[in-house]
C-alpha cells in the first residue's frame, strides 16, 4: 500500500516480465520496472520527481495453489507496489535542480 509512505505520485510507470514455472512448480516472476516517484524535498517539501528502475525476481509459491486461489489470474500490483516502497529513499534532497541522495 503505497498511502502510508511519503510518496506524493507515481509517473511514468513500466513494467516488463515474464512469468515462469520452475522445476519443483513454483510460478516465478521475473522483470523490470521503472518510473519516477515524486517525493518530497527533506529541506523544503518541495516536489522532486526521483526516477528508479527496479529488478523484480519473485517466488510467488506453488502454481497449483495460486491458480486455484486466484482463479486463473495473477494480481501482481502488490508485487509491484512492494519493491517501489522498498526503492524509497531515506532522504531526498532538491538543490538547483540537482537530485541528492
């Protein structure tokens, strides 16, 4: 859940993967997404767009289990939405439109 951060929006969000089953069949989930994460400035709360590009590789777990749950689709907007919190800067700078951090 991306409310609870301090990011104000996402722009320019991409994502590119594929989906396979590896050799004990668990579904795994492997691609690349990029974007930019407004954020605030540390100093001055102005806005700083912050661009990242992430690596995902995920075990999503058995692929039986997960089709029967999920009824033939795969929700991967958690997974998504996980790695950008984890890509959240501890401090975001904005001087001269210079990015700091």
């Amino acid at each position: 859940d991306l409310n609870n951060t301090e990011i104000i929006r996402l722009n320019s969000l991409h994502f590119e993967g594929v989906s396979s089953i590896d050799y004990v069949d668990d579904l795994i989930l492997e691609g690349k997404l990029t974007g930019v994460m407004v954020l605030p400035c540390s100093l001055t709360l102005e806005e700083v767009e912050y661009p990242f590009s992430i690596e995902i590789e995920e075990n999503l777990g058995n692929f039986e289990e997960i089709i029967k749950k999920n009824k033939n689709k795969l929700e991967i907007l958690p997974i998504l939405c996980e790695n950008i919190v984890l890509e959240i800067p501890m401090k975001v700078l904005y001087a001269c439109d210079i990015l700091i951090n």
